[in-house]
C-alpha cells in the first residue's frame, strides 16, 4: 500500500500519510515523488477546491527516521554531497510540492507533528488539532539544524521569537499551548477532527473555485514579494475575475438571496 492515500471525495482531496506502524516517518525514499506527483494531480483537476492532509493511526507525523539516521542508511548514506542531492530530491521535492498546492490546504493534525511532520503541517493554509496532537521543532535535540526550510516556514506561520524557542529549546508543545499560539486555529476532541475538517473544507468550497485559487496564490506571494508587486498582481488578477461567469453568478446569487453556483468559468 502506498506511504501516501489519494482519496478524493467530490472538490476535496484527501492526502493521508501512512506509515502509522513507525508514526509515519517522511523523507524516506520515494516520497519527493509521491508527494510531487499528489500535488500535480491536484492542480490538474479543475474539480479539486480543497485537500485535507492528515496521518493514519495515532500520529500526524513524528519526522524523519531516526533508526535510518543512526544506521547513516537510505537517505542518510554516503557523504556530504550524496546527502545533500537526497535532501534536493526527496525532502525538499516533497516540501515544494505542498507548497505548491494550488488550492487550500487544511492538515487535520491527529497525534504528534515533531521535526519535518510539524513543518509539513505549518505548510497547509489552515490547520485542526486533535486534543492529543503534539508539535515540534527538535531539530537541535538530534543533532541538526532544520533542513526542511523550517527557518523559513515555522517563522512565518507563529512569528519569529515563539519558532526560535521551539528551535533553540528543542521543546514540545501541547495542542492548546499551540493554539494560544497561533500555530492552529482549532483544537477538538481526537474522534471528532476528520469530520470538524470536512466541514472546514465543505465551507472552503463554496467560494468560487478560480478566484479561491488566485487569492492562495496572492497570500504566497505576499510573503516575499514588495507591496507594489502584489498591487500590480491584484489588479491583473482582479481584471480576469472581473470577467468570469462565476462572479456574475455570485452577484446574481447575492442579490437574490441565495447560495451561488459556481462552475469554474
């Protein structure tokens, strides 16, 4: 069976890591492609307005694999620059995917997220966690620095001085600890997290597909590019919805008082 499920279900994607038996370690051989190819099949399929990423069993996911670590297998064979290709390859490959997810990303958070797996999840959009959920930056507590991107991801979802302390500390922090933090923006009983998701994504998708689409990519972009870049985004992309039957349909919808039907067009 796959180390990651596709399951669509009508506009929504589900995206499961499934190694729940090791706590769904990533980074393992072969994930840059999976997670490459997932991401490829959802910006493809003008159908897909929302993806759910989440963990099988009782972990979101514990990182990287620390028994490969020791063993200096798989991923971690060789020396410095065979290492350094397999992190271009496969870490990274798998980061910039879910990045470059086109539509909204939720991560259902369901046990543990520490290292690479609490990256993974600050890379969704939003993000749900289970009473039992744990996050983690504890790169440092093993010897190594965040070679993910987590400098540069972790910041930006929970501010500079709280990712320092989880880098600097290596500490852990509970689901509520998390939420008065900022790094999500819900947290519910473990039975209940797949459904408060769907729902979540159920809302996600009654917005008019294209410009859903167009306003994630105006948030990405607004993370490092100037004030004016994004002014001039905003009004190209705004002259194209301008023009789509769908923002008709909404005005139509708005005036008359009922839910809008949108086709993507």
């Amino acid at each position: 069976m796959s180390a990651l499920l596709f399951d669509k279900s009508g506009p929504v994607v589900t995206l499961t890591i499934n190694r729940p038996e090791a706590r769904n370690p990533l980074g393992e051989e072969g994930d840059g492609e999976l997670f490459a190819e997932a991401a490829r099949r959802i910006n493809e399929d003008r159908e897909v307005r929302c993806v759910i990423l989440t963990g099988a069993g009782k972990a979101f996911s514990a990182g990287g694999n620390l028994k490969a670590m020791r063993a200096r297998s798989g991923g971690f064979a060789g020396g410095g620059v065979a290492i350094r290709e397999r992190y271009r390859g496969g870490i990274h490959r798998m980061v910039r995917a879910v990045w470059g997810i086109e539509v909204p990303v939720i991560a259902a958070v369901n046990g543990p997220a520490i290292g690479l797996g609490n990256d993974m999840a600050c890379l969704a959009d939003l993000r749900l966690a289970a009473g039992s959920a744990i996050f983690g930056a504890t790169f440092l507590k093993i010897g190594l620095i965040p070679g993910d991107g987590g400098a540069w991801i972790l910041p930006r979802t929970i501010g500079m001085a709280r990712a320092a302390e989880l880098f600097f500390t290596g500490d852990t922090i509970d689901a509520a600890t998390a939420l008065s933090w900022g790094l999500v923006s819900k947290v519910v009983p473990d039975a209940a997290l797949m459904d408060e998701a769907r729902a979540l994504a159920a809302r996600v998708c009654r917005q008019p597909p294209d410009v859903l689409r167009m306003t994630k990519k105006l948030m990405r972009e607004g993370q490092g590019v100037s004030f004016d870049t994004i002014m001039e985004m905003s009004a190209a992309m705004q002259s194209l919805a301008h023009l789509t039957a769908d923002h008709a349909e909404a005005v139509n919808a708005f005036f008359e008082k009922r839910p809008g039907i949108y086709r993507g067009e």
